[in-house]
C-alpha cells in the first residue's frame, strides 16, 4: 500500500478529492501563518534573538498561530470535523493529554 493510501486510511477519508482539498487547506494555513506571524510581529515590536529563549518564544506562537488557523480555514472549507479530530490528535502527541471527541 502507498502513502496515499496509508493516510486515507489513517484519516478516515473515502475519495482521493477530498484528500487533495484536505493538503489544499494545509498549503493554504501554512502559507498564512507565515504571513500572520510576521504581521504580528512587526505590529508588536517582536524581535527574536537566535537564543534558546527566542526558539522557544517563536515556536509556541507559531504552533497556536498555526492550530487557530488550521481550524478556522478547514472549518470555513468544510473540514470541520476533520481538522477537529485532527488537532486533537496533534495535541495529545505534543502535550501527552488526551482530549475528549
């Protein structure tokens, strides 16, 4: 079986479609939430020193830029319960506490 495939199975989708409008939505957050983050920043006077702190600062904002726009984006495209289930699944891997469906 091929990695199409394997991930049709694993996310529970039926048509190849819905997989393709699935990344279309991942392309699209992850091209806004480069583009939020550096309006942010520069609306806030951010700026990241390459230090352990500024990694870390850097990452938690991109991570929460990036989960709010993943749920709205696929919500307002009709991805809903999809990036719901999604997310959790990210979180629970990241943070270790399961989240009821």
């Amino acid at each position: 079986m091929n990695y199409w495939q394997r991930l049709k199975t694993k996310w529970n989708v039926e048509t190849d479609r819905r997989m393709i409008w699935i990344f279309i939505i991942f392309a699209i957050t992850g091209s806004c939430t480069v583009y939020v983050r550096k309006s942010l920043y520069n609306l806030l006077g951010i700026q990241i020193e390459p230090n352990w702190l500024g990694v870390v600062v850097k990452f938690l904002m991109i991570y929460i830029i990036y989960q709010i726009l993943l749920f709205t984006i696929g919500s307002v495209l009709g991805e809903h319960k999809f990036f719901l289930r999604f997310l959790k699944k990210m979180n629970y891997r990241l943070i270790g506490k399961k989240i009821s469906e």
